[in-house]
C-alpha cells in the first residue's frame, strides 16, 4: 500500500513542456527588445513580475499540490526584504551573507509558524496565517530604526565580493530570471519526488495517508518552510529591484494578491503561477496607464476570469487548443 500511494503520478499540468521552455526564452529576450524602448522601465516592470512569480510559485506549491491555503504568505517576502535592508543599514551588503540570512530568516519564521498552523486545517490555518502576516506587518511598523511606517531605502544594491553585481538593471534583470528558472525547477523536482507525492497525498486524504504510516504533519512542514524560503527569496530581490523595503510588503492585501495571481493563471500548475503573476501585474499597468479608475475594471475582469475560465488562463488555454485539436 505504501509503495503504491508514494508512486502516484504527478498531474500533467505540473510537467515541463515547451511552453514553459518557450516562457522562459521570451523573458531571457525581453532586455534586448527593451534597447530599442524605454528600457529601464521595462527592464524594471518585468523584474517586479518575475519577483511576485517566484512567490506565487511558493503559494501555488503550497495551495495546489499540499491543499494548504495560506493568507499571510507576504510576511516571508517582506521578512527577506527586511534581512536585506536591516543588514544593509549596518554596513553588510554582500549577498554571500545577505542572501543565505534572508533565507534563514524567512525558514525560520515559516518552521515556527508552520508548527502551530497545521495543528489547524481548514478556514482555521487560513485565519491562523492571516494572524501571523499581521503580526509581522505591524512589527515591522514599529521599527522605528530602519523606518517604521515609511520604510527604509537600501544604502545600496546587494554586493558581490565586493563587486555591485546589482547595479546594472540588465544584471539584476538577469539574475532574477536565473533565481525564477532555478524556483520553478526546485518546486517540479519536490512535486516529482517522494516526498512530493506523499505532500500531495496528504492534501487529498491525510487520515488514509497517516494510516500507512506516513507523518502528515512533518511533511506539510517541510513543505511549508519550503515554500517560506522561497517567499524570503522574492523578499531579497525585491529589496534590491525597489532599493526601498516598507511593512506594506507583508500586508494581508499583498497575500491576497499572490492567491489571485496564482488562481488567475492556474492552480496546481506551477507555470500558472508564473503566468498569473505577469498577467495579473501587467494588466494592472496597462489599465493604470488608461484611466485612474483602473480598478473598476480590473476587479471584475479578475472575478470574470477565475469564474469561468476554470483552471485560470492555464486551463483556458489547453480547453482552446483541445478545442481546435478535435476541429
């Protein structure tokens, strides 16, 4: 019985295909394209929605493969962000401390909090989550030293031995796609694995999986530390693409947003993550750019898609191509 639960296939949607490759071909092209344009703020917009599509990642991977909705997932990016700027205010910027210490501290948060939310399931972990992002946004208000309410500028884009890798936005640009393709390819490796499978198992049965002998709970907190670091990830890029870090980072309106992005391209997909995090925040732009009533709108659209387009654009897109493939 154990072997047989532990082998359950991974859903197709999780898959590598040539879209993802093709994906990723086209963000690697984007700087090139933007030379011939306004290319700082293209280069700049693209980096921000790379950034929330490694977050959205770790929300999907813990919403639609471990049936773990959380609501106060921006505590773990605003905690990388804040590693970054409160080791940047002491004089450290080089990424070989900054970078593994934002990590560490986002881990950490997650394995305390993760031990006491999953001791709930249901509308409780949820509210639980929410509890715990509020806890860390207001905390981070009340640090009057590095800014409190009005955040605190970074004295300087993360190092490199010394060397400021960062401050090229063509560098920072690609070394966002680097940490995105490396995010996307660590969430599809832990999905295909073992420990993936009995993940997944525990979202869909975890009375039957704790009967053949698995430990549900040690499990769903890996995978809730996991998906911690990676938030502490898009935290620590985010403090170097915005040189400015504020407690609005982890407010409970920035959680809701990743469940959205990842709901409005596909959940339990993985690349929807990615593609509902570029959709989500380039159509934000553009409809910004066209009235400044934008979000009148956008709420709708949003409320329209994840309504009837089921499986998000993800989905959207295969029911059309399975549409033209029986035509």
């Amino acid at each position: 019985m154990t072997s047989l639960a532990a082998d359950k296939p991974v859903p197709r949607a999780a898959r590598f295909n040539v879209g993802v490759a093709l994906m990723f071909a086209v963000l690697a092209l984007v700087p090139f394209a933007a030379a011939f344009g306004p290319e700082s703020y293209v280069l700049g917009l693209v980096t921000r929605v790379m950034v929330f599509a490694i977050a959205a990642l770790a929300v999907d991977f813990l919403c639609g493969f471990g049936g773990l909705v959380t609501f106060g997932h921006a505590a773990f990016v605003g905690l990388g962000a804040y590693t970054v700027a409160i080791a940047g205010a002491h004089g450290v910027t080089d990424m070989t401390v900054t970078l593994p210490l934002a990590l560490i501290v986002s881990a950490a948060f997650a394995y305390v909090t993760g031990t006491i939310c999953l001791r709930t399931n249901g509308v409780y972990f949820i509210m639980i989550t929410l509890a715990f992002g509020q806890m860390a946004y207001f905390i981070a208000g009340s640090l009057a030293p590095y800014g409190g309410d009005d955040g605190i500028t970074l004295p300087t884009r993360s190092t490199l031995f010394g060397l400021a890798v960062f401050g090229n936005d063509r560098a920072l640009y690609y070394a966002t796609l680097g940490f995105l393709v490396a995010s996307y390819l660590l969430c599809r490796a832990v999905v295909y694995s073992r420990f993936g499978r009995v993940f997944r198992g525990a979202r869909e049965n975890p009375t039957r999986m704790a009967t053949i002998g698995y430990d549900v709970f040690r499990y769903q907190r890996v995978g809730y530390v996991i998906a911690g670091s990676l938030g502490g990830l898009a935290g620590f890029l985010l403090a170097n693409a915005a040189e400015f870090v504020s407690p609005a980072y982890m407010s409970w309106q920035r959680s809701g947003e990743l469940i959205i992005m990842v709901l409005f391209g596909g959940l339990g997909t993985l690349y929807g993550a990615i593609v509902g995090a570029a959709s989500y925040l380039l159509l934000e732009e553009g409809l910004a750019g066209l009235t400044e009533n934008w979000k009148l709108i956008f709420g709708p659209l949003l409320v329209i898609i994840v309504l009837f387009a089921r499986g998000g654009l993800v989905g959207l897109a295969a029911s059309v191509r399975a549409r033209f493939s029986r035509d």
